[in-house]
C-alpha cells in the first residue's frame, strides 16, 4: 500500500518542501499570478523613474543607481545570479557601445538574475525589459516611466512570483533568466551584446518574452486600457502564438490586438524592442506593448501617469505566458509561419 502510494505521487512529478510531497505537474499559476499587484509595481516604478535616477541614460550615474535598485530586490527575494557569472552585472563595455555610432558613452551593464530550472535547468527562457531611457536634456530629467519603467518593474514582480512559486515547491522545470538591459535607446545594443555574448548557449534559449512601455493606453485605445500589443509570437513559433492567446484567454481577460504584428505595418516596431536581437538568431519571441502615447520620450512620461490596473494585468500575462513555456512537456520548436 506504502509503495503504490509512493509510485504514484512519483509518476504525478512530486517534489519534496519541509519533508512533505507536493505535486508538480500541472499546478495552477492563479494564486502565484495573484501575487502580482498594482501597488508593488507602483512602489517600484515611482523608485525607477525617480529624478534622481537622472533618465536612466546608457552608463550613467542615475543608470546604475537604478540597476543597483533592481539588485536589492532581487537579493530581497532571495533571486540569485546565474550559474557561470560573477555577479549580477554582465558589462557592456564602452568600445561595444560606441562601434557604430559616435554615442560617446562609457561602460555600462545588463543586469540579469536567475532561477534554475528543477527538470531541465539547461533549457531558458529569457524575460527581458530595457531599463535605460534618455537621460537628461536641458536640465529636465527624462524618467522614462513607462519607456521602460514599466516593463522593469513588470520583471521584478514577474521574479518574485516565480520565486514564490519555487518556494512553495513548485519552481520552474525550466531555468529563468530575467535579463534587465542596456542602451536600448541606442539601438537596441544592450540586447545585442548579449545575443552576441550568451551566458547560456543560444540553442538553448527557448523564447524571450519582452516587456516594453505597458502601463500607458495609446489614442487607438481611449476609451479602455484592457488592451495589449502582441507583436512577433506567430513569426517563428506558432505554438508561442497559441500559448500567448490560449493563457490570456484562461488567466487574464486583456484584447490582444495584433495591428502592428503585420510584416508591412509601417512602424516597424517587430524590429524596434529588444526581443528582435533573440528572434534574429531563430528564438521565438513575443513582444508586449501599450502603443506609443503623448509623453513618449518626452519629461513628462512620469509615474503618475501610468494606469496601474493595467500594468497589473500585463504583468500578469507576461507571466503566465512564460509560467507555460516554462513548464509545459516540450519545448515549444521554431516552425514555418506563412507571413
């Protein structure tokens, strides 16, 4: 009776917390998802996008007090980083930065963190968010709240859930690597650096999921902020596309408008965030977006503007979307998607 007992919470993926036997497979994400909320990510976007972080520009002082910021709450949440580095800091030195434009700046950094997978910890999903923005211009701090403000903070709440989860015994059976970068406003370069440079074998990366500008609405949008711009699932993946609609639908309720997922749309964003530098390379990648607003790149794009309810939600989406290809049976495969 002991060994049928034993045999089958094997054969159900069990792990072991505090000498108790937990179930694993197929847990449901809600009460993880949940731990996600509007004041968390308000607390840590109105530190984000502080004057005195300066704009956030590309190897700054204000920049790596902000990246200094994000480290502490990861130690807070007892998130490490990955295996093989050093620290949370993978340099981005000036020479890189520099090589095709005259941008003058010094060494800067990405900042990643990491949770190893249970099951196969060599498999990685990368969720990634730039946290630099444009610094200061005529003596007027660009904060940048929701140009990347919001999709900073939206990792750091996308961590501790995760982190909770494992916690409870139910980390990921994939490895996480949420991979804050750089000089994004400068095309993309932090993103690149890392592409060119991986911690982890880009064969290896499953998909990145990318956060950029998500707690604003857009003019297209007036009269609702229950909206997200989904852009790039279905270019290489068509089971990245389908597990993003399929857990929006189930977890989260938000309109997935795809407007600007058409290969002729003429902005031209597939190619303008940092997951470009992944799906360049062959990883399926999905990119979250709220559109471009009035205060775009402008010192007006402050934290009390952003809608908080929002932010929530596509955190929310973001994460179980990565919740899934984290944990699901296979890994999802790169196929041929008619454009």
């Amino acid at each position: 009776m002991k060994k049928i007992l034993f045999l089958s919470l094997i054969a159900l993926g069990s792990s072991c917390k505090n000498g108790a036997l937990v179930a694993t497979k197929n847990v449901d994400p809600t009460q993880y998802m949940k731990t996600i909320s509007a004041d968390d990510l308000k607390k840590h976007l109105y530190i984000i996008a502080a004057d005195s972080m300066e704009g956030r520009e590309t190897g700054s002082t204000g920049q790596k007090k902000a990246g200094k910021y994000l480290i502490s709450q990861y130690q807070q949440n007892q998130v490490s980083f990955p295996k093989g580095a050093s620290d949370f800091y993978q340099v981005v030195p000036a020479s890189f930065l520099n090589k095709k434009r005259n941008n003058n700046l010094p060494d800067s950094e990405n900042i990643w963190a990491f949770i190893e997978g249970s099951e196969k910890p060599e498999e990685v999903i990368v969720i990634s968010a730039h946290y630099d923005h444009v610094g200061i211009e005529n003596g007027d701090a660009f904060n940048g709240a929701d140009d990347d403000g919001s999709g900073t903070s939206a990792l750091l709440e996308i961590a501790q859930a995760f982190q909770t989860a494992k916690k409870a015994g139910h980390g990921p059976k994939r490895s996480i690597l949420f991979l804050h970068v750089t000089g994004e406003e400068h095309g993309l370069l932090g993103s690149r650096y890392y592409s060119e440079n991986p911690l982890f074998p880009l064969a290896n990366t499953v998909a990145d999921v990318n956060i950029d500008m998500i707690g604003r609405r857009d003019a297209l949008h007036a009269d609702t902020n229950n909206y997200v711009y989904i852009i790039g699932a279905n270019r290489l993946s068509s089971e990245l596309d389908h597990i993003s609609a399929t857990m929006n639908q189930k977890y989260v309720g938000l309109d997935l408008d795809y407007r600007f997922n058409d290969p002729k749309d003429p902005n031209h964003f597939y190619e303008r965030s940092d997951h470009y530098n992944f799906a360049k390379f062959g990883i399926p990648s999905v990119f979250f977006f709220n559109g471009v607003h009035a205060d775009y790149h402008k010192k007006s794009d402050e934290p009390n503007k952003i809608e908080y309810d929002a932010l929530e939600k596509r955190t929310q989406l973001a994460f179980v979307i990565a919740w899934e290809l984290a944990n699901r049976k296979d890994r999802i495969v790169v196929d041929v998607i008619k454009k």
